[in-house]
C-alpha cells in the first residue's frame, strides 16, 4: 500500500489526471454544439427521437416549448414574459421548457442559455408533414429559419404522420443521415433545409431528394358552432389542394417514397418580377 510519503507515487498520479483533464477539455472544445428546439412541446416522441441521435454527434442542448405550439409559424412572444425552466426529461442532455414560441426558444437559446452560437440549430421532429406551403405556418420550419437569420446551419426535420406515438425508427435513419452531411460541408449562408420524412418502414423508403417547395395551398372552411351562452365560435378545418404536378417538388418525392429536402431562405423578394414593376417609380 502507497504512503503519503510516496511522493514520486503521487506526482505520477496528479500528472496523469492533470493530463486527463486537458483530454477531456480538448474533446469537449472539438465537439459541435447543438441547439435543438421543435413545436410540438418538450414531451413530444419526436423530439426525443431527434435528440437521441444528435447526441451521437455533438453536444446537445435542447429548448422547446413547455406546451404545443403547432401552427405558430414565426411568431415572438412580446406582451408577456418568457419562462424557463430547466428540464429533466433527456437525462444527461442539458434541457429547458420555454412558455414561448419556438423562435422564442431559438432565441433564448442562443443568447441566454448558451450565450453563444451554436454550430448547429436542429427543429423537429415534427409530428407531421411540412412540405410546399405549409413551411410558412410552421412552428418547426420557423425555428429552423430564426436559426438562418442568424447565419447558423439549421434544418428542419418532419415525419408525415400526425400521429403522437408515430413510429420515427425510418426517420431517425434519415435524419442522421443529413445532420452527418450537414456537419461534413461548407454550409450555404443563410439558408436552412426542410427536411420531410414518409410515413414508410425503412426498406420502402426509396432514399433522399433535393427538391423545390410544391405550390400547393390550403382550402379553408370554417365550422361555425354555437357555445352555451348562444356565442358563435369557429373551429378551421380544410382540404390541402397539391395542383402542382411538376417531378421535382417535395410533394412529389413524398409521394413516391422519397425523403425530401427543400433548401429554404427567408428572403420573400420575388426577383424575377422586380425590372416588371420598375415603372411604379414614375406613378
């Protein structure tokens, strides 16, 4: 047995965990740092799901709403404040619930819980396609874009199946895929990916596609019910209409068991009709 008096025994060991340290340190400062949020709350499978493999490729800090936010597209939290809480949910995974939005919680995310930017901005996976139109009422798709606003590398993953128990094994598959691509190039600036899934097993799954966004839209109706005060009230309901037939939209690889990848900005200028309207200068 060593005495305290051994101090050659001592030095060895205090030299070996000194070394130890700056390894640990040195693989921690190599390691990618991931911000993941989604919108369809910190309890939601795919988050879990989506978490699980990004671990696998960086370290992983997860905000995501404390309730769902579906539907919330890119909208901030202004008239009330913001909580956060910390979260427990992902065991060793750093976590926080969000009342706010999910570009609430991209926001916090970078600039009060890292306070710093984050190599990678992950959103999903959502419960649900956002292919063609859809990205613009999508809580997923807008953390995905606050992230290319911010010029960090973000995508946006969906599985098209709304279910709250959806089997994700075939898009865990994929999504590890892309992020392992992703974190392998010189990202473009400013832009991030939509990445959609189909409600397929694995071996059905016909592989990846770059596509562009489908134009297709939402039929509205609204049904009109009567409360017990005799108050109208209103539930939206529809039809998506997918009118667009051409072979490379994202509607069309998913419908042929395809996964799609729209690459996607938040720049709405319609260039192309920019030298047309020029003359309203002289109205």
């Amino acid at each position: 047995m060593k005495s305290i008096s051994d101090c050659s025994y001592y030095d060895d060991k205090a030299k070996h965990s000194t070394a130890f340290i700056y390894v640990n340190l040195a693989q921690m400062e190599q390691q990618k740092l991931i911000l993941i949020t989604n919108d369809d709350s910190v309890h939601a499978k795919g988050l879990h799901t989506l978490v699980s493999v990004a671990k696998k490729m960086g370290q992983v800090v997860v905000v995501a709403p404390d309730k769902p936010q579906s539907g919330m597209g890119h909208a901030i939290t202004i008239h009330h404040p913001l909580r956060l809480k910390q979260s427990f949910l992902f065991g060793e995974v750093e976590a926080y619930s969000c009342s706010g939005t999910p570009v609430d919680c991209v926001k916090l995310g970078i600039y009060e819980v890292l306070k710093k930017r984050p190599d990678l901005i992950l959103s999903g996976i959502n419960h649900g396609e956002n292919s063609s139109t859809n990205v613009l009422y999508s809580g997923t798709m807008s953390a995905a874009i606050e992230g290319a606003m911010e010029d960090i590398p973000s995508i946006g993953f969906s599985l098209c199946d709304f279910s709250a128990d959806a089997d994700f094994s075939a898009a865990a598959l994929y999504v590890e895929k892309v992020i392992n691509y992703v974190l392998q190039i010189d990202f473009p600036r400013r832009l991030c990916l939509n990445v959609n899934i189909p409600k397929l097993p694995i071996e059905k799954i016909n592989g990846i596609r770059i596509c562009s966004q489908a134009h297709a839209y939402w039929a509205d109706r609204f049904e009109k019910r009567i409360d017990q005060f005799g108050e109208a009230y209103y539930w939206l309901t529809g039809e998506f209409t997918d009118q667009d037939q051409r072979e490379e939209t994202d509607l069309f690889a998913l419908k042929n068991g395809y996964v799609s990848v729209v690459p996607t900005h938040f720049d709405l200028t319609s260039y192309l009709t920019i030298s047309s309207l020029k003359s309203i200068e002289n109205v």
